[in-house]
C-alpha cells in the first residue's frame, strides 16, 4: 500500500471514530505523555539557549553549548555518572545499535555475543546481523517470569565473548533483573567482556546509579520517562572504547555525527529530573494503579494470564495480561472506540502481527500472545482512570470474544 493510499484510510480511520466521551492514554510503551515542566524547557529553549549549534564559534553557539551541558550534567547526577559518560543519539533504538555495532570494531577478535532470549528488537535485530559474519550469538533462556537463567549464561560466557547484553527491565513484561548477579557473572569470567544494558525501560522505574550497576554500557530514551520523543542516550563507562557507526561532521560528540537536538535534550533532562526527585511518589502511584489494574482484569474478566512477576520484582508502571480466545489487535481498536489507548504485544511487533518472542519465551502459546495488552500507568494517572478502564474493559472482552469464531471452545 502507498503512503497516499494508507493516509487516506487512516483519515477514514480517524473520522468514522468520533469522539470519546472520556480518554485514558496506556500506551507509554510506544510513545508517551509529555510533562509539562519539559515541554515548557524546550519551548524556552527553542526560542532562546538551544536554537544554536552547540560547537560553533559565537555567542548564540556557546549558550546553546552551555545549555546542553547543564542538561547533561542534570541527567549524569540523576544516574551517578559523568556528563562525559553519556553519548546522545536520536532513540534508544540508536543508542542500542551504537552498543552492539560500535564495540564490534574494536574487539574484532572475540566473536561470542550473549544476550537474553528477551531482549528488545533493536538489540536482537543488530545482533542477527553479524551472525552473518561468522559471531555466534547465544540467546539465554529465561524463566516463565522472564528472569534469566544464571547458571546456563554462566557456562556461556568465556574468553571469546566480547559482549553480554540484557535488558535491566523488560519493556513487555516489566521483569527487573537481578542485574548485579549478571554483572558478578561476567566479570568473574572475563574482565575484557564488555556489559551492556538496555536500560530505557529502567530510567525512571528503578533507582539506577551507574557506579554500583558497574556496567560499560547502557541505553536510554528519552519518551520512556515522558520526556519528547527523538532522543536517546548511551553511558559509555570511562575508559569504554566504542567505534562509531555514522560518520559525518561531528559536533561536541565523537561517537555520534550532526548537531544535537538542545531543545528535545533539554526537555529529556526535566522529565529525567522529574522522575528522580519524585521518585518514591511517582513510583508508588504508577505500582498502586497497576495492582488495581491488574487484580481487576483478573478477577472480574475470566480466561486471563498476567505476563511477567508481581510485586516489587515488576516494574511500577507494567501491566500485560493475556485473554485467551481473544484477538489483540482487535480488542486494541474496540478500547480506543472508548477512548481508552493501550497496545497488543509490542509496540514493533504489533505492526508486523508477530506474536511476541518475549512472551513465547516464557512460554506463552501462540494464541496467548496473539491476545495480549500492554498498559503502563503512569504519575499522570488517578484511581478513576482505571477505574474507567476497569468498567470498560470487561465489555470490550465480552464484545471481541462474542465475535469470535473460537468462542465455543470456551467453557
Ligand atoms: C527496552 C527498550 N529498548 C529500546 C527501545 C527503543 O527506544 P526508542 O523508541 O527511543 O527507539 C524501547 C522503546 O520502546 C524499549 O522499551
């Protein structure tokens, strides 16, 4: 389909939808809420300290350079590392692949990379790649929580290996990982393995201090903390070499080309600010609205399987549930009939209607993945948020399962 023709149906999409009476947004996984306090940062910037080129020679350079340095330091002290540690790039996506890409070229010699069987597509996707170049890539199983089996990433680590990668969060099933056993692991193996976490799903949730965490690297984004879209970042550990992976006129970075987005960092370094020094508020909020979520859908909608741990081994905002004999997607578009916004499976396998691999890793069949949701709660959320959804939610169930042609083999 072209892009005309697909515009067209999405505008018949957008007019035959009307308005919902009442709206509630849980597809931060995809792309989220912005805070005001950073919106309003970057409207400052864009029309003052940030609409210059940070690296060159006058006056409006030199405030912008300023001004994305504030924003770096405020970042770096929020995760206890030096601004000179952090690298922006346009996404996590971005940051994920400079990990893995960039720190091939520098040990060509190992050839072994680890990384979790659950890991996000913009880590497995470039990994993929150079098992075409002769890097055997070992997937670690995980459990049916989604924690990563210890003793088999134990006994595939070695010499060889030039880098672990898993994730500190899961994006899907908000699995925390107990990242200090893993770190303890590699290293006690081999002190030239690089680590590297993708910690965009961490950043904010989780108290994070690149110190203790000890890793060499780790990717962030900024929408994942309800900070503007189109930027990310990767901590490269001081004394971490990384080669680049795009060339062209560098600015105040060596690893990443062009000049960087001040506004969008600024507003990035708000919402990192905001979710930090709010931290236990916003947390126990996102954590109270998902176990009422949760323990809602399962007790009143029947046939249902919550994804991933409970408790404080899950992320604060993190609900996905399975209902069986129902259809994601379809179940997806009757919630936004009523205005309320979640996704089927993830965000970039829901547009290629793949199951999930993450949840076919623990060990969800086919159909159980195929009828999944993903909401996450936010500190933008109130009890009656969900409690709309909650009202709401068991229909739309009732409505997609009525249509559905394997609804007689529900008993
Ligand atoms: C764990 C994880 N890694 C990487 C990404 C990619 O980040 P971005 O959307 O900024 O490319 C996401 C985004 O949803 C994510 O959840």
């Amino acid at each position: 389909m072209s892009h005309s023709d697909l515009s067209k149906s999405v505008n018949e999409l957008i007019e035959s939808h009307g308005v919902p009476r009442r709206e509630v947004y849980l597809d931060h996984e995809n792309s989220g809420m912005v805070f005001p306090e950073a919106l309003e940062a970057m409207v400052g910037a864009y029309k003052s300290s940030g609409r210059g080129h940070p690296s060159i020679s006058h006056l409006i350079g030199w405030v912008s350079y300023q001004s994305l340095y504030e924003a770096t330091e405020r970042v770096a002290s929020a995760i206890n590392c030096s601004p000179e540690e952090l690298v922006y790039t346009h996404s996590g996506s971005e940051a994920n692949n400079l990990a893995i890409m960039g720190s091939i070229g520098v040990s060509p010699n190992r050839k072994k990379i680890v990384v979790s069987s659950i890991e996000h597509l913009s880590v497995m996707f470039p990994v993929e790649k150079f098992r075409k170049y002769g890097y055997k890539v070992v997937k670690i199983p995980v459990n049916e929580e989604g924690f990563i089996d210890l003793d088999i990433l134990s006994r595939n680590v070695d010499g060889e290996t030039l880098m672990v990668s898993v994730a500190s969060v899961n994006h899907e099933i908000g699995t925390i990982q107990d990242m200090k056993a893993i770190v303890d692991i590699v290293r006690d193996k081999d002190e030239g393995i690089l680590i590297h976490t993708d910690a965009c799903d961490a950043l904010g949730k989780v108290p994070l201090d690149m110190k203790k965490l000890d890793v060499d690297l780790a990717s962030f984004s900024s929408h994942k903390v309800y900070g503007p879209k189109g930027v990310g970042v990767l901590y490269v550990k001081d004394g971490v070499k990384l080669e680049p992976i795009l060339y062209g006129q560098v600015s105040t970075q060596k690893l990443w080309p062009g000049v960087e987005n001040v506004p969008a960092i600024i507003g990035f370094s708000k919402a990192v600010d905001m979710m930090y020094t709010n931290f236990s508020e916003f947390t126990s909020r996102m954590a109270n609205l998902r176990d009422r979520l949760i323990s809602g859908v399962l007790s009143n909608v029947e046939h249902t399987l919550l994804n991933g741990p409970r408790g404080n081994l899950r992320a604060p905002d993190n609900v996905n549930i399975s209902f069986l004999y129902c259809e994601g997607e379809a179940l997806t578009v009757e919630l936004s009939m009523n205005g309320i916004y979640v996704s089927s499976g993830s965000a970039c396998t829901s547009r290629i209607l793949e199951p999930s691999h993450i949840l076919l890793a623990i060990g969800r069949r086919y159909e159980e993945a195929h009828g999944s949701l993903l909401m996450k709660t936010s500190p933008f959320h109130t009890v009656d948020d969900i409690e709309y959804v909650l009202e709401v939610l068991p229909k739309a169930v009732g409505r997609i399962r009525s249509l559905s042609p394997i609804r007689h083999h529900m008993r």
